[in-house]
C-alpha cells in the first residue's frame, strides 16, 4: 500500500493542487449565493412593504399592480415571488415601464437609482394617482420609501408628507423600524463604502493565491512525472519475478492433484459399496410391508361380497318405486307445460313493455343530451360576450388616454375644430367604454346561485338614499304599498328596482315632476304561487308596436341627445326576472306613462 507521505508520494501533490485550483470557484459561489439571496430580500421588502401601507378603496380591487421602471433584475424576482405569495390576499401583476410617461394602472412603484430616474420628476408624474413610490439607494426623503444596501441586507426610511399627499396611511409598525436621521443615513452609506474596499482587497488576496497555485502546480507535475518513470521500472522488475514464481507453482500444483486423484478414487468405491448394502436392506422392508398390504386387501374383497348381495335387495324395491314415480311424473310435466306457456305469454307482455320502456328512456337522454347542449352554447355565448367585451375595453382605454395627452400636451396648438374633434372623440370612446361595461354586466347576470331572504322595502329606502340628488334635481316622489320579503339574489333585485325607477325618472314630460308607485300582490298562475310587482310611472309612455322591443338589449326608441343611455337597462330587468323564474311585460299608453310588470315565485 501507498501511503499519503507528504515528501515522496505523488498523490499527495496532486490532491493538494486540485484543492488550490477549486479555491477560486469556491469564492465565486459564496458571492453568487450571497447575490441570489439578496435578490430574494428585496423582492420580499417590497411585498412587506405593500402589507403596511392602505389604499383607499383597495377593497373593490381584484389584483395588486406592481411596476418596475427601468431595466432591472428585480422584475424577474417580484414576478417569480408574485406566483408563490399574495398582497392583501390579492393577485399580484408585475409590469415593466421603460419610461416615467408609461406609468399607469398600478399601485406600487419600484426604481432603482441604477436606472438614473429624477426623484421628484417621478412624484410629479405619479402625483394623485394613490401610487406608492419604493426607491433603492437614492438621496434622503427623496422618495416615499427609499431602500439603502447595507452588507448582505437592506435598511430603509419613509417620508411620510409624501405618502399622505397620495391619500395612503402607512402603519406604526412601519414607521417604528425606519431609519429615524440623516446622520445614520449617511453613516449606513459610510459602512457600505468600507463593505465595498474590503471586498476589493479579498479579490486581489484570492488572485495572488490563484498565481501562487498555478507555480506550485507546475512544479508539482514535474515531479510527479518523474516518480511515475521510477515507478514503471519498479513494475517491470516485479513483473519478471512472479513468472519464475508461476512456473514453480504450477510444478507443485501437478504433483499435489495426482494424489489428490487417487485418494479420490479409493473414497468413491468405498461409497458405492455402501450404497448397495442400504439398497438391499431397503428392499426387504419393502417386501414384508407389500405382504401386509395383500392380506388386508383381501379380507376387504370379502366385506364387498356381502355389500353387494345386500345392495340386489334395495335395488329391487327401488324400482317398483321408480315405476310408481314415472306415473307422477308425467302428470307433473302436463302441469310444467301449462305453466310453461302461461309464462311465455306473460314474458311476452312483459318484453313488450319493456322495449317501450328503453324507447322512452332513450327519448329522455335525447332531451337531455339537447338541454346539456343548449346550456353549453349558452355558456359559450356568454364567455365570447364577456372576453369580446374585455377585448374591446384595451384599444379604447389606449385611444381615451392617447386624447388625453393630446390635450394635454398639445391642446393650446389645436384650433377650435380641432378641440371639438377631439372632445366628440373623447366622449363616444366613453360611451363605447360604457357599452362595454353594460355588456359585461349583462353577461353576469343570472350566474349567482345565491338566493337569500331580500326586505324589497328595506331596497327601496337604499335606492331613495342612494339617489337622493336625482330625487331634488327632478322633484320626483316614490310611492310604495308594504312590498314583501322574497328569496332571490339581492344585488340583482336591487338592480331590477333601480332599473325600472330610473326609466320612471329620466323619460318624463318637460315641466312635470315624475311620479312612481309600486306594490305588489300575491297570484296563482298554473298552480304554483307568484308575488305580482307594478311600477307605474308619469312618464312620455311607450308606442304599442315597440311593446316588446324596448326588452331587447341597446334598443333606443330615442335619440341619445334628447335622452341618454346605454338602452340596455330593460333588458338587465328582462334577465333578471327570467333567471329567478318569472316574467316581465308592460301596459303603456303613449303620453300617459307606463305600467311595468314582473313576477318573483313565492
């Protein structure tokens, strides 16, 4: 055996200069992990950071927006921790902005003072927008948060003059952790700075180690080289030395196996000798136990002789009673046979229902497979309508904030008819956004299994409250019987009434002021229970042929200037009475207002 001796072996020489060529991407690694880690803390300082600030109304939100600006790693880090964690239980959307003229629909801001952003021209952009502006490494109450490196972690100050200006409320908690002063501010920077020289001079430390190991391993391979020469001429002397020894061993080995092969032979006819002799005594035992077995097969032979006789007799009167069973029997299969075709008449009937039976099953799987079809395509329809809708809403969001910054930017070089333009332009972008919005919820409607006890009264006195300017602006008044508690879904009901006493409101005569009342009566149509609700009205009244086409979605019977809307309200008030089982109709007289009807199941 070779043992690890530190002058003469080559292995050691060897194990030594891979342990100094590995000392480099040892130092590389720690720094790489180092790095990683700290990607890691600031994606989650910024999601901590977003737990301890509100917004106001974030709670109608249905994610949390996040925007990088600039070129940075950090993006890839929020997104990959946005896939494994929530903000305010919210889904989190990470975007880019490549410049500050970009920035809009999100909540939270991240820059890094890498990307060379002016402080305050991002809080001029970003101004009353409730967006929370997070920096790294920038100047002192420059920011809303500013981050600062501090060795392997990150510390962090606040001004809170810029945060309340944007309507957000930061947390005591937040605050309380907070660098307090610009001194320690400026001593942090300080630390940094040293962090930064020590870890220069390490550098240079490891490429001094990385050249001093380079010379020692050139040495050693010279070495090495000559000890494995030595070693070779060693191999071949031992070589020559264990041929004489073969030839020797095998003489030996000859000799020994001739003896070895007679002592053989004497021991096997010894064996055989004895086999035989057990063989022998093996088969007289064998002998005297076969004559056992005849003697005691024949006194058997002779107890069967009995048997038999006695079984002649038995068999004997057995057959008188087969004969008298015979005559039995065939009575028995006249019976059988009546029986027989009693059964197939009876199984015939029976064959006959049952194909009528698997006709009439097969017809309900048909109707079933046709109404399964039927709520398919429904469905389909209704996602088509809502993705075509949301699809739609992107181009003109870009076109309504494309004239905004028109007008904005170049609104003094337009003439007047290019103002107008502009502003007819803005205002049907904004009647196509409201469209859409009136498609999407049109979609939804109907889609809530949720059904409660719903006080129509206690809706009523929400809509008076709700709508208490239009009330003064129009003089209108309501006028309600004691309306009953039903089981529906409450925010469709409430639509239905607000619907319905708008319409009431907004197509009035010039110089009246509108008048609704409503009640409602319990009926009974086609045995099964109704609550029957009017709401009667002062209004301009509905022409007869245009009875049923007002129910039909974005059906005006007029023009938007003299009354505006989406003409879509009705036919939310058709959806929703249909999806809860009932229906809706109206009886108008045209210059005498209009009576809307609808029933609710009790």
């Amino acid at each position: 055996m070779i043992g690890l001796n530190k002058k003469h072996n080559p292995l050691y020489f060897l194990c030594l200069s891979v342990f100094l060529l590995f000392i480099p991407f040892l130092g590389n690694t720690q720094s790489s992990n180092s790095e990683q880690v700290k990607r890691v803390q600031r994606a989650i300082f910024i999601f901590n950071f977003a737990e301890q600030v509100t917004w106001p109304n974030q709670s109608a939100k249905s994610e949390f927006n996040i925007g990088v600006l600039g070129t940075d790693r950090a993006l890839i880090d929020l997104k990959s921790l946005s896939l494994k964690r929530k903000i305010k239980n919210k889904i989190v959307k990470v975007v880019n902005f490549k410049s500050v003229k970009d920035i809009k629909g999100i909540d939270l801001l991240y820059v890094n003072n890498k990307s060379n952003f002016d402080a305050n021209y991002i809080l001029n952009k970003i101004k009353n927008k409730n967006i929370l502006l997070i920096s790294e490494d920038f100047k002192y109450k420059s920011t809303m948060i500013n981050m600062v490196n501090v060795g392997n972690t990150f510390e962090y100050e606040i001004n809170t003059n810029n945060i309340n200006k944007e309507n957000l409320l930061a947390k005591p908690s937040l605050k309380k952790y907070s660098i307090s002063s610009s001194e320690k501010w400026k001593k942090l920077y300080k630390t940094t700075e040293k962090s930064l020289e020590e870890s220069k001079k390490n550098e240079a430390a490891k490429e001094d180690v990385i050249i001093a190991s380079k010379k020692s391993l050139e040495s050693n391979k010279k070495t090495i080289n000559a000890q494995r020469d030595s070693l070779n001429l060693a191999a071949l002397e031992s070589n020559k030395r264990k041929k004489l020894l073969d030839k020797l061993s095998q003489q030996n080995n000859l000799q020994q196996q001739e003896l070895k092969d007679k002592l053989n032979l004497e021991k096997e006819l010894e064996e055989t000798i004895l086999s035989q002799i057990e063989v022998l005594k093996q088969q007289e035992k064998e002998i005297k136990i076969s004559e056992q077995k005849l003697n005691a097969q024949k006194k058997d032979l002779k107890n069967q002789a009995l048997e038999i006789e006695k079984n002649r007799e038995i068999i004997e009167n057995k057959n008188t009673k087969i004969y008298n069973q015979k005559k039995i029997n065939y009575l028995l299969i006249g019976l059988l046979l009546l029986a027989a075709l009693g059964a197939f008449l009876l199984f015939r009937t029976y064959k006959i229902k049952q194909k009528s039976a698997i006709a009439l099953e097969e017809k309900n799987q048909a109707i079933i497979k046709q109404s399964l079809l039927l709520e398919a395509k429904n469905d389909e329809l209704e996602q088509f309508a809502y993705i075509a809708s949301h699809d739609l809403k992107e181009p003109l969001i870009t076109i309504s904030s494309l004239i905004d910054i028109l007008v904005e930017d170049y609104g003094t070089q337009f003439d007047k008819d290019g103002q107008l333009s502009l502003q007819f332009v803005k205002q049907t972008s904004d009647r196509m956004t409201k469209l859409i919005d009136a498609i999407l919820a049109y979609s939804k409607l109907g889609k809530s299994k949720t059904y409660s006890k719903v006080d129509c009264n206690s809706i009523i006195n929400i809509l008076k409250s709700d709508l208490q300017n239009v009330f003064k602006r129009t003089n209108a008044t309501i006028v309600i019987d004691t309306l009953p508690v039903i089981n529906a879904v409450p925010i469709e009901i409430r639509l239905l009434f607000q619907n319905l006493i708008n319409n009431g409101i907004k197509f009035t005569k010039p110089n009246v002021a509108p008048i609704i009342n409503i009640n409602a009566n319990k009926v009974t149509i086609e045995d099964k229970q109704y609550w029957a609700f009017c709401v009667a009205d002062n209004g301009i009244g509905i022409p007869e042929k245009h009875k049923e086409r007002v129910f039909s979605i974005f059906q005006r019977l007029h023009s938007r200037e003299k009354y505006e809307g989406t003409g879509i309200g009705l036919a939310h008030c058709k959806k929703i009475v249909e999806s809860h089982g009932g229906k809706i109709w109206l009886e108008s007289k045209e210059g005498f207002g209009t009576n809307f009807y609808f029933t609710i199941p009790v």
